[in-house]
C-alpha cells in the first residue's frame, strides 16, 4: 500500500474541492499540489496551519493513522506571542482545562529557531514584535486544541506547522511538496484450519 507525505501550505484546505467555492473566492486545495488518483487524507490540518499531511489510497491504513483511538503522537512547533514561562510551559505538559474537557500531557520544549522555512506569507513582526517558538507533541485531535492550549496559558499561537505524525516526519519536504513511501502490510498469524496444517507439516 502507498503512503503520501505532503507539506500542506499556509492558506491551504485538507481535501481536494472547496464546496463554498460557489460563494465566492476559489481557495488553494490538495488539488493544487498532489494529482495522485484515489486518495484520501489520513486526518486533517486547518486552513491557516501548516505541514505533515498523510494521505493514502487505503481505507484501513487512513483509519488506523487518524482514529484518535489509536493516540497517534503528533509534533508540532508553534510560534506563540511573547514568551511562556516555566509555568505555562509546566502547565501544558500537566495538561490544561479546556471547555471539552482536560487535556492529555503533553510533550513540550523550547526551541531557540524554528528550522522551518518562513511563511508565505510572513508573519508581521510589526503586529507582533516579540514571540517564541515551541515544540509540542499532543496524542489528541481535538479541533484547533493547540491554539487553545496555548491561548489558554496565555501565550496565542501566531503560526502552527505539524512535523510528525507517529513515526512519519516531514523533514526534507518544502511547502507544496509530497513523495510516496510504500509500506507493507503486516503477515495475519494462521488461524483454524491453516494453523492445523502448519502444525502437521512441520512448519514453523
């Protein structure tokens, strides 16, 4: 089966039409940047963040990378207004109260640069002349919940880029960019009557 890794642009939807398109500007989609027939995206990012996204042609493969069930580590770095305190940054890795409910631990970590290119386009530094920039991995999905986790220690996130999605990374990918990793499906253990055979005949 086939895994696509794509860095999803700024200002991009995660799926390949814009229904409201009718109603008015036409916005950037997957379309724009990957013609691959028959996949689907494993999840999503919003249309203002950044980064890894996962698609496939398999259904299995896109349940079992986006049903939260499965605690699939995510790792962003996020750029945030000021610059957080020990607390806040205590405060997020405890997990934090938010109107659905707390928040898993986190992993998080300052970063003394983002190692990413910069946006299309960049952030306003007039706007926002002092800010920081934060690794951290969540095992949630929950909508926008790094923003509200960060606004909630008082720090708003400016800029949000996904780098990780379990073990698949986007290092080496620049914006609008994907490429196709094959994966190979795991061997299913004998059942019934294949497991009666193998026995009988000296498998092992």
């Amino acid at each position: 089966m086939n895994l696509y890794l794509l860095h999803k642009p700024y200002r991009m939807l995660s799926q390949f039409t814009d229904r409201k398109a009718a109603d008015g500007e036409r916005r950037a989609t997957l379309a724009d940047v990957i013609d691959v027939p028959g996949i689907y995206p494993a999840g999503r990012l919003d249309h203002d963040s950044e980064g890894l996204l996962l698609l496939s042609d398999d259904g299995e493969l896109i349940h079992r990378i986006s049903d939260p069930r499965h605690k699939q580590p995510k790792t962003y770095r996020v750029q945030v207004e000021g610059e957080p305190s020990d607390a806040a940054l205590q405060a997020l890795r405890d997990g934090v109260a938010l109107k659905d409910g707390r928040t898993r631990p986190a992993r998080v970590r300052r970063l003394a640069s983002s190692g990413l290119p910069e946006r299309d386009p960049p952030l306003d530094t007039r706007r926002h002349p002092r800010t920081s920039w934060l690794e951290l991995t969540i095992t949630e999905g929950r909508n926008r919940q790094v923003r509200r986790m960060t606004a909630h220690v008082g720090h708003p996130t400016l800029r949000l880029v996904r780098v990780a999605i379990g073990p698949w990374r986007l290092d080496g990918l620049p914006p609008g960019q994907w490429r196709r990793e094959t994966l190979h499906a795991p061997r299913r253990p004998p059942t019934g009557a294949r497991r009666a055979r193998d026995k009988k005949g000296g498998r092992r």
